[in-house]
C-alpha cells in the first residue's frame, strides 16, 4: 500500500492507495502524529463537524470546511500540483503542440521558444522570444500552408527583440519582417 503525508490547512493528512488505485484519506495530528476524527462539536453529525479532535489534544483543531468537504478539497490541492507541470493538449479544433524547443543566450539574460502546432489551418510554428524576467516578449508565427510569416499586434513588434526574421519555405519562396 502506498502512502504519503501532506500539510494542508495546517494539518497533517494521511493519504493511503489500496491495491486496486482507491485512495483513502485521514487527518493526523500536527503536533502528536495521532490519527484525528471528526468532533460533533458544533454540528450535528460528524461529517458535517468543522473540528477534528486528536485524543492527547486537550483543543479541537478548526478546518476551515466541513470535513467531507475538507477531504475532497485535500485531494484536489494535492492533485492540483500534478495537473499544474501537464501538458495542455486543447482538441476543440484549435492548437496541438507537437514539438517544443526552448533556449537561452549564454548569458542568460533572453529567451527563444519554438512550439510547432497543429491548427485547424494546418501546421503552425510560434516562437516567443524576448528578455527574461520582463513581461513583454514577441510572438511570431510562421504558416507554411499559406507562406505567411506574422506577429502577434499586441505582443513586443520582433523588431524590438531582432533585427531580421526570415522563414523560407518549400518551395523556395521566403517572407521577412526587417527593421526599419
């Protein structure tokens, strides 16, 4: 059986993966390591209670929620951080990253980022470029389908981070934005 223990709204929480992948969760005391149970202190069953009581605690330990709902809301927090590092793949017919490439300069100081998608206008390349640290970046886009190289207007123009963009395509034709 696989088990972890987690903090969250200063308890501990006990979190147990049967065999078959269930995962079963219990409230442990912070400061003597006891498992906790719902108090009917303050609520008339105990899986509505707010207050955990731990048997060498002469105090209730408050939750900020009923104690289903603290549990739920426990496991949510402790998922939330694997769902944060996923990958978003978005299938409503707009963009699927396919591949991406970061870099940096040698100094460290910018940031170059190549992610080629799948639209529903074909294959797509966007690069994001710009200092790190600092908000504004440029966003370019490169359409092979339809030759086309552009930016997005609301971003840093790509004059501002390069001097010269060029994409050349298949069949030799090529699009640039230069600096003035």
């Amino acid at each position: 059986m696989n088990q972890n223990k987690y903090r969250v709204d200063k308890i501990d929480w006990l979190v147990q993966q049967d065999s078959a992948g269930n995962r079963q969760i219990q409230p442990l005391c912070p400061k003597h390591h006891l498992r906790m149970t719902p108090s009917a202190y303050g609520a008339t069953v105990a899986h509505k209670s707010t207050y955990l009581s731990c048997s060498e605690c002469s105090e209730y330990h408050k939750l900020p929620r009923q104690y289903n709902d603290e549990k739920r809301y426990v496991i949510d927090k402790i998922d939330s951080k694997v769902f944060k590092g996923m990958k978003v793949l978005n299938i409503d017919n707009e963009a699927v990253p396919l591949v991406e490439k970061k870099v940096s300069s040698e100094d460290g100081k910018y940031f170059v980022t190549a992610l080629l998608t799948e639209s529903k206008v074909g294959l797509r390349l966007v690069i994001y470029a710009g200092e790190k640290g600092k908000k504004e970046k440029t966003q370019i886009f490169v359409e092979e389908e339809i030759k086309r190289l552009a930016f997005d207007q609301n971003d840093l123009h790509p004059t501002d981070v390069f001097t010269k963009i060029e994409a050349t395509f298949k069949d030799n034709s090529k699009a640039s934005i230069n600096k003035k």
